[in-house]
C-alpha cells in the first residue's frame, strides 16, 4: 500500500512537470505576442523592447521555462502580464469561489443522478425508465452555456426564485450548481440504473425477497448500499470534468472562480495566470484520479492495490 | 459660472470668446470652428446615492501609468486628475490641476501654474513637484509604462527612456505652484497628452509603499476614491469629500461588480438591479432592444473616435499597385455592412471619425461602383481578378463582416480567402511585413487616445508604424506626407488650430489618394443606463470617459 501511494505520487510529479512542460512550450509557439498586448497600441518599438527584456521575454525558450520551473519550487507563480498582481493571489483569492461550486455541483448531480438511475431501475422497461433515460441524455449532450442562460432566465429573471447570476448567499448557489452538476447527474444516472439493476438480480435480493422481507427494505438496506458505492467512487474523476465546465459556468453566471480567470487570461495572452491556473487544475486533478483510486478497493474487495 | 472660472481661464487663454453654450452632443463637436462648450452645472443634479455598473472582465489595474484599457480608462480619470482635462461630454480641452497656463511664441515651453489646495486623498497637498515625479515616473523604463512614448517631445526624454537619466531635462519646478516644460520640439498635441491618464499626477509616498502593488491602492486626486476591490467580485468606489472642483461629484458611491455576463447585465437592468451595463448591449440582443420602447428609451447613441478599415499591404503584390488598391475601395458595399450590424456604425469614406477635428465632410471619397472597379482592375492586369488573403478577428460579428467583404471582392473576381484568427494572431500578422494581404480591423480597429487628428496617422499611416510589430498594416509609407504632418503638429498656436485641422484633413485626402486603406464604418455607441439615472446624454458617450463620465451624472 505505502509502496503504491509513493509510486503515484512520483508519478504524479512527473504528470505535473509534463503538464508544465507542454502548456509552457504551446503558449511560447503561440504567434501571439504578450509584450504587445501589455504595450497597447500607442507603444513605441522602444517601449516594447523594454517591457520584452524586463519580462525576460527575450530569452530562450529553455531559459524562460528553467526560470519558471525554479520559481515555481520555491513556491512563485510568477506576477499576471496585464493585472499586476501575484497569479498566486489571484488564484488563492478565487479557489474557494470554484471550490463552493464544484461541491455544490457534486451535492446536484449525486441528488439528481441517484434518485434518477434508482427510478429508472425500480421502473425498468416501462415509460418513465425511457423518458428518465432520455432526459439524463439530454442532459449530458445539452451546451453549459445554453442550459445556465435557460435555467437563469427561468429561475431568475421569469419567476424571481433566485438572484440574477452573482455570488454571496446560498440562493446564489443553486442555478450554477445545477448547471455544472447536470452534465455528471446524466452520467451518474445511467451508472446508477445499470449497477441497480445488476444488483437487483443478485441472489442475495432473491433471497431477501423470499424471507418476506417488504420490498422498500429490500432497496434501501440491501440494494442501495451495493449499488451506490461504485457510483460514488467516480466522483475524484468528476473533478477533470468540473475543470472545463467551471470555465464556461463561471462566466455565464458571473460566479468568481478560477474557471473566469482562466477565460479572461486566455483571451489576453496573460501567460502566468494561464500557467497558475492550468497547473492548479492539473493538481486537482491528477489529486481527485490518486483518491478515486485509493478509495475502491475500500469499495469493492475484489481489487486490489499494485 | 462661479464654480468652473477654469474653464473660462481656458477660454481666455485660447483668445476665443467666454461665451458659454450649453454641453453639445459630441457629434456635434466635429467642425473645429465650434465655440468650445463650458460646462455648466446641471439644475436638476441630485448630489448622494450610489449606482451599480457591471462588467465581464476583472479590472487589470487602476495605476494611471499602466492602465491602457477602455474599462480601467474612465475609472482612472475619476480617481486621477492631470493637469489637463476636457470639458464633460465633448472633446474640448480645459484646465484641470492646472489653472492656467501660458505658452511660449515658438511653441516649445508650457508653463503650467497650479491649483492651490487641492489634495491627494492621503490628504498632503499636491505640488509641482508631485507633477514633475509623476512625469518622471512614467517615463522610466522601469515602470513598464505603454504611454511612454506620448513624451517623446519633452526635452529630455531620450535620455529616460534609454536609461541614462532619471529625471527629465525639460521638466522644470519653478515654485510649488509652477511648473515649466520644455519640449524639444513643437509640438500641437502637447496639451492632450497632458490630459491623458499617463499625465495624472500621483503622490510619490505612496507609489513608494506599496511598489508594484500600486495600481491596487491608487491614491490621487479624483472625484472618488477606491473604497474597497474584492478580487475578481467588486470594486467600490467612494465620493471625495475634499474633492477640488465644486459640486462634483454627485454620486456618493459608485459598484463596480465584476464577472458578469453582458446578456446577464442587461437582464438584471431590466430587473432595476443594474444602473449601467459597463460592457454594453450584446450584439446578439441589440435589435430586440432597439425594437422595445421602453428598453430603446434607456440607451443613448453617439459617437466614438473610431474607425473600421480594411488594410491593404502595399508591399505584397497585387496591391502594390495603387489602381487595384481604388478598385477595392469601389467594391466594398458599406451600406450593406452597416445594415448587416443592425446600424450601429455610420458608413465612412475617410480614415478620420466625424467626431475628430479635421474631418472633411465634403469630402467624396470612393463611391461604390463594382462596375467601374472591375473595369479598373481589368486595365490593371487582373481581367479575371486574382486570390489573396484576408485576416479578421475570429469574434462576432467580423467574421461575418468578413463573408460581406468577400462577396463584395468576388464580384469584382477577387478571391479572397479569410484566415480567421485570435486578436493578438491577426495584429501579430499585421505587424509582419510579408504576411497578411489584407485585414479587416474589426475588434482591432483604431481608437483614438485623444481627440486630435494627428493621433490617427503615426502609428497607423506614417512610415514610423510600417516597422516589424507596428500598427501600420498597409505597411504604407509616404515621406512627403510625413513631413507634412509634422509641420502641422508643429503649429503650436492655438489661434492658428483651424489651417491646422485643414493641413491635417489635406493629410488624410491624401492617403485616401494613394488608397492603402478601404475606410468601412465608424462605430457609434450605445450606452443603456436604468431610468433613474440623471445627467445630459452626452455624459453617457462622453468621448472621453468610456462608457460614462461618473463625475458628472447622478441618481434622480
């Protein structure tokens, strides 16, 4: 066990410097040119060059790179080209904000995903199970953007449920939540009817049923736990998916995280922030994949640890 | 009259009449003729409240020497002041820390006396020799500064700008409330750099304690003051108490809330949660606006310092032959274009906005006539036309524009392909000599810094653009013409601004003769603003404060 855990994790520091590696070496090949979008318009040549040297934009692409990796060890991610700001504040200041939301997003599509794939489960074959199933589709294929402009101009704006995007009370919570944790409530609610269903023709529930037992005690105390569990242990994987969705979710609903940050530093060529953000997100989920994988064998005996 | 005698000390100065004219549309300000508009304070300005405006994006910084964004741009002017200022909602110069001041004959020394008592919100009194640090400051190399080069005629500035000096030469204290500046060379637009953000003047303590960090903890002289910024959530600003022009500001707090959505921001104006959608009305809603009384009886329209052009690389054949350059000016139907953005831009002829000095309205320009431009790119050599290349910014709706463009050369048997980019891909292109045939300048498009006329040439016309990384894309480069804008940017005297803007519209007739660029549209502006705002229209597009001028409107 010991052995495995320190294997991952050396190999999650090499996961980590690849990621760096790469993301650095695309954005240096970039044509677009940083020190111009600092400079603006009116910038003479001289200004450029000045601004291009101060940066150490001037140098080689293993020296840049060397400079970063070494900063980064001693905890530096280095200062935002165009807010002038430490990329390690603005991340810290809006971690939390993505944080809330992703937990939020998990509370959803759990909630929704569960009691859907139980239903469909309890109510296989018939027309509820198909049109669950079909919604849960709908669900995975539908845009973030269209479903967070619809869910606001229905919940907001028409019938004044919840405030109009923004961040502060839980109320601000919901729609956001809802609209990141839909996509994973149609996955996890065909997970959840397959493992029901499979766990439903085992011979333990036949022989639950044949001992008289009512039917509902049957689902919740003998069915459910069993199915659950290798539902749940897909969550750590879910992080990889709620890095992408915050990206767009964030900035429909206003909602200040890590995702609207990495929006708006792509748009401007702002490479340390871009950096920051890229490898805290590969962190968390390089992080989430490490913990589904020590968490199943707790789940399910039959796999084992190597 | 009492409460703004500055602006009648200008227009002493400037030896033109003290007559005052109510605040005029900024569209009306073309003409330079115009008697300059002093303004007057509104009868029916409410002073206290607060308002709510929104944007999308995080406010990079509010250091007056960095900020070079439309969103920080007007935030800075309410928490800066620089010696110069214009009056609200025109583009007419007036004195700011500045009381008055006086210019030599040969146009080559500014002496600046100041205003006495006005204080920095750290509560120290401001003085010359804040105003020399503060042109000092962003000068050196050190501070990174993108308007650097706006002081380029300061005496001096070489030796900054190359390191060799820390302070500037020409800059001169001569008491605590005078200042005089030496210029290396006469120079007309001295007056307008002096009121650009990159002019404010900022206490040299606190630039001090907090470094880099500065832009974050601004401290100036402005009508407001930075209360509080929650990264990537708000920024509050507040009313200063000890601000030193009477009356103003109105408004006793102003929220900026970050990260929302401009469809967002408009829903929530229609909820009365929003006063201002800072980012404007999304193009995708704007004709469902415009088509409801009640939202279109909340924007306000008017007029910006900016042109869309189509460049053409007149180093790259074909276009190095000006007859093919003409024929693409006949070809492009602009009134189809402006229809196509639903009429938010006026079709233009000339590389000038009607709202700059030195626009020439009875100028004619290329008429659109595919007919005669087919028939001149035959006589050229090209019967059956040729392909080329055209770049566009890969954001709504220059893509869009792009296909009209397109069409519009393929009638005339030009087969333009469209290379749709990202922003910094396509200028990166442009400022690389063999590269783009042709780019529309949508989302790139020049806006001017100030409103003078010589700040549409340089970088974008004169030869001193058409350098690897300019922002002459045509890479066009005519040295008489050269010449010629610099002799008129060196008539200093203000009595003589008319055969100015006349050398400079004979400039502008003249590239338009060698026919580098296909002048498309001028964007107009459309600000929404909730029903209880109060103030004229025209601080609502004031041509100087994007989106609003918040020193001058209040709540109703």
């Amino acid at each position: 066990m010991l052995a495995y855990v320190a294997r991952r994790l050396v190999q999650s520091v090499l996961i980590l410097l690849g990621v760096s590696l790469i993301t650095f070496a695309l954005l240096y090949i970039l044509p677009a040119d940083p020190v111009r979008q600092i400079a603006g318009r009116s910038a003479t040549p001289q200004t450029v060059e000045n601004i291009r040297r101060q940066l150490g934009l001037d140098q080689p692409f293993l020296v840049q790179y060397w400079h970063y990796l070494t900063g980064l060890v001693q905890g530096d991610f280095g200062r935002s080209y165009l807010q002038r700001t430490e990329v390690i504040d603005l991340i810290v200041a809006r971690l939390p904000a993505s944080l809330l939301l992703m937990a939020g997003a998990i509370v959803c599509e759990l909630v929704l995903g569960l009691t859907m794939g139980l239903v469909a489960a309890l109510k296989r074959g018939t027309a509820t199970d198909q049109a669950l199933m079909v919604s849960s589709f709908v669900g995975v294929s539908a845009p973030q953007f269209v479903v967070g402009l619809l869910l606001l101009y229905v919940f907001a704006v028409r019938l004044s449920w919840f405030p109009i995007g923004g961040y502060g009370t839980i109320w601000h919570l919901v729609l956001p939540s809802l609209t990141l944790g839909i996509l994973g409530a149609g996955w996890y609610s065909r997970m959840m009817r397959s493992s029901m269903v499979d766990v439903l023709r085992q011979d333990y529930i036949r022989t639950a049923r044949a001992k008289g037992l009512k039917r509902l005690t049957i689902i919740l105390r003998h069915a459910l736990p069993n199915a659950i569990l290798p539902v749940i242990a897909m969550i750590g994987i879910d992080i990889g998916i709620f890095m992408s969705g915050i990206v767009v979710v964030e900035s429909v609903f206003g909602w200040p995280g890590i995702g609207q940050l990495a929006w708006q530093a792509i748009q401007r060529v702002d490479i340390p922030i871009i950096m920051g953000v890229t490898l805290v997100s590969a962190c968390a989920i390089v992080l989430g994949n490490f913990v589904a994988d020590l968490v199943t064998p707790f789940i399910d005996p039959r796999i084992k640890l190597q | 009259m009492k409460a703004f005698l500055t602006s009648t000390a200008l227009a002493l100065t400037l030896g033109l009449a003290a007559g005052v004219s109510a605040p005029a549309l900024a569209q009306d300000k073309g003409s330079a003729e115009t008697t300059p508009a002093t303004y007057q304070p509104d009868p029916n300005a409410k002073e206290g409240d607060s308002i709510v405006i929104t944007y999308k994006d995080d406010v990079s910084t509010l250091d007056p020497a960095i900020g070079y964004d439309w969103q920080n741009w007007s935030m800075i002017k309410s928490l800066f002041d620089a010696l110069m200022d214009y009056e609200p909602g025109t583009t007419e110069l007036r004195p700011a820390l500045a009381e008055r001041y006086e210019i030599s004959d040969d146009g080559t020394v500014f002496t600046f006396h100041l205003k006495s008592g006005v204080k920095f919100h750290n509560g120290r009194e401001m003085t010359a020799e804040d105003v020399k640090y503060s042109l000092d400051r962003v000068t050196n190399p050190k501070t990174q500064s993108p308007g650097a080069g706006f002081f380029g005629s300061i005496a001096g500035y070489d030796d900054v700008a190359g390191g060799t000096a820390e302070t500037l030469s020409g800059v001169e204290v001569v008491d605590p409330q005078t200042l005089k500046i030496t210029l290396s060379r006469p120079d007309a637009t001295f007056l307008h750099v002096m009121a650009l953000n990159f002019a404010s003047v900022v206490p040299q303590e606190a630039v001090e304690e907090w470094g880099a960090d500065f832009g974050h903890h601004p401290v100036g002289t402005g009508a407001f003051k930075l209360a509080d910024w929650t990264i990537g959530q708000q920024l509050v600003f507040e009313k200063n108490e000890d601000y030193w022009r009477d009356g103003v500001p109105y408004l006793d707090q102003i929220t900026f809330e970050i990260g929302q959505e401009p469809i967002v921001a408009l829903l929530r104006l229609q909820k009365g949660e929003v006063d201002i959608p800072g980012d404007g009305i999304p193009p995708a809603k704007f004709q469902e606006v415009m088509a409801d009384p009640e939202q279109k009886a909340r924007v306000v329209e008017g007029g910006q310092l900016q042109t869309g052009y189509i460049t053409m690389n007149v180093t790259m054949p074909p276009f190095d032959q000006k007859a093919v350059r003409e024929a693409v000016n006949m070809a492009i139907n602009k009134d189809r274009i402006v229809q196509m953005i639903n009429n938010r831009a006026i079709p233009a002829n000339q590389p000038l906005p009607p709202t700059m000095p030195g626009y020439d309205k009875s100028f004619e320009g290329y008429a659109y006539d595919p007919e005669k431009a087919k028939a001149m790119l035959a006589e050229a050599g090209f019967p059956d036309g040729f392909e080329t290349e055209l770049y566009v910014m890969n954001t709504d709706p220059n893509p869009r524009i792009a296909q009209a463009i397109q069409q519009d050369l393929s009638e005339i048997g030009i087969k333009a392909s469209i290379q749709s980019l990202a922003q910094a891909n396509v200028i990166s292109a442009g400022g690389a000599k063999d590269q783009a045939p042709m780019i529309w300048s949508g989302g790139m498009a020049w806006i001017a810094d100030f409103p003078d006329p010589s700040n549409f040439y340089g970088p974008i016309l004169g030869c001193a653009g058409a350098v690897p990384g300019g922002w002459n894309w045509s890479w066009y480069c005519n040295e008489d013409l050269d010449k010629q804008a610099a002799e008129a940017d060196s008539i200093v005297d203000p009595a003589r601004q008319d055969e100015r803007a006349k050398m400079w519209s004979d400039v502008y007739a003249k590239v338009m003769a060698d026919a580098p660029w296909v002048p498309v549209f001028n964007e107009q502006r459309f600000t929404m603003k909730s029903p209880r705002m109060g103030g004229a229209d025209n601080l609502y597009v004031d041509p100087v404060h994007i989106p609003i001028n918040y020193d001058y409107v209040y709540v109703k």
